[in-house]
C-alpha cells in the first residue's frame, strides 16, 4: 500500500515546478501553464486526503470539483487577458507589457 | 515494495519529468504538450487513489478543454513563440531558489505531522464514490451552495473572458 506521505511529497514537487515556472518564465502563456501545474497538485492533495481519511465523507472530492471550476475560470480570463495584451501590444512577454509603469 | 507502490512510483516520476518539461522547454506549444502528459499522469494518480470522477473529469475539462485553449492561444500568439532569446527572465535563479524553499518547507511539514504514516483504509466495495458525490452536489445538506456559487463565477468568467478578448475593429 503506498503511504500517505508519498501522495504528499509528489504534489509537494509538482507545486514547486509550478512556483519555479510561474516565477521565472517570461512568455504570459507559459505562466498560466504553471499555474494550472499548481492547482492540479493541489487536488492530488484533496484526493489523497479524501482516500486516506473517511471514504464515504465526500468532502475532499466536492473541493477539487470546486477547484476544477475555478481553474478553468481563472485559465479562460487570463487567456482572454493575454490575446487582447496581444492585440494592443504585439507582445506576450511579461517584462514589455508596462502600461502602467509611468 | 508491493505493486501498487511501484504503479505509483512510475506514474510520479513520469508526471513530474512531464512537469519540468513543461517549465523548461524553450518552445511553447511543446511545452502545451508535455502539459498534457503531466495531466495524464494525475489523472492516473486520481485513478489510483479510487477518485474515478475526478480522473474523468480530469481527462474531461483539464485535457479535453483547458489545454486546448493553451494550445489555440499560443496558436493565436504565435509570433512570440519561435525562440527569440532566453524563455527565463533575469530573475529566474531567484524564481528557482524560492521554488527550492517552498519544496524544503513542505517536506519539512510533512514529515513533522505525525498522521504522516497512515495507510489508506480498504475501500468499501458496497461504497459508490460517484453517486455520493453527485448526492453531495445537488444535496441542500450538503454542498448545493458552493457548486451554484461555483457555476455562476464560471459564468461570469467565460463572460467576462468574451468582453476582454472581443476585437472592437
């Protein structure tokens, strides 16, 4: 049987490559990319919870349902934001797009 | 090590390879790809963990329709993504030293918890995970509220996604 602490330690690290890509990319896209690497380890934590604590208390499943929702949200605005920043600015990187710097 | 802990231990490395490829790779829509495959392996690890609606819907809403997207906006965005110079910023030694940071606290939390060790209770095969879920949704006791909440900010997102992308020409 595969410990708990398994389950944690991999959505430790997928986290930590999600972080490291959302800090360090420069392409907007690539930092949306990260950040879906992020959210999904967190339901790997929810799922790993909910089957390592009660399985019929469905709680942790009804959370990732919620998290699912809010990442495919989140991910349509900020692709939204990146096509009309395109639009405007000919450019999807994120150190150029400085209106509002003054 | 039992059988079950090696399928895991495939499964991990090669969702977490996937991952990195997906951070480090210089062209975009590779990176849209091995995307793909990490999510695959999460909808494994789902699958793993007896969470059969989440792996589905994993397949479903995360491979079948958000990486699409990703792959229709670098698509749309396509003149940034042939390598012109580095795909890190300036501060990306930063970027990966807090990354480190984050991992080591993590652990760190993991390993002084002390329900750390606790093996997964058998499954109750009588239990149907799916119809308690799909009771738990639409149930007044239970979560009928936040998945209404949920579905209208989905709503307003995919609204408010058409206005910001609308082309006023």
């Amino acid at each position: 049987m595969v410990p708990l602490s398994w389950y944690l330690i991999f959505s430790a690290i997928l986290f930590s490559i999600g972080l490291f890509g959302v800090l360090s990319r420069r392409n907007l896209v690539a930092i949306l990319l990260g950040i879906e690497l992020m959210l999904n380890s967190v339901n790997v934590n929810l799922a790993a919870f909910w089957r390592y604590g009660t399985v019929t208390n469905i709680t942790g499943q009804v959370f990732a349902i919620i998290v699912f929702a809010v990442a495919a949200a989140e991910v349509s605005v900020g692709l939204a934001l990146v096509i009309s920043v395109y639009r405007k600015r000919n450019t999807v990187i994120a150190d150029e797009i400085d209106m509002l710097k003054f | 090590m039992t059988i079950d802990q090696i399928i895991f231990l495939v499964v991990a490395v090669a969702t977490l390879i996937a991952a990195f490829r997906v951070v480090t790779t210089g062209n975009l829509i590779h990176a849209a790809f091995w995307l793909i495959a990490a999510l695959f392996g999460v909808a494994a690890i789902f699958a793993i963990l007896h969470a059969s609606f989440l792996a589905v819907v994993q397949v479903v809403v995360y491979i079948g329709a958000i990486s699409i997207l990703f792959i229709f906006a670098v698509m749309l965005t396509r003149k940034d993504m042939r390598d012109q110079g580095p795909q890190l910023n300036r501060n990306w030694g930063f970027g990966a030293f807090l990354a480190a940071l984050a991992l080591v606290g993590l652990v760190f939390l993991v390993h002084g918890w002390s329900g750390v060790t606790k093996t997964a209770p058998a499954f109750p095969s009588e239990f149907d995970a799916v119809s308690a879920l799909g009771n738990a949704l639409v149930s007044p006791d239970a979560y009928v509220l936040p998945f209404e909440v949920a579905s209208v900010l989905l709503v307003a997102a995919l609204v408010g996604a058409v206005y910001v992308a609308y082309n006023r020409k």
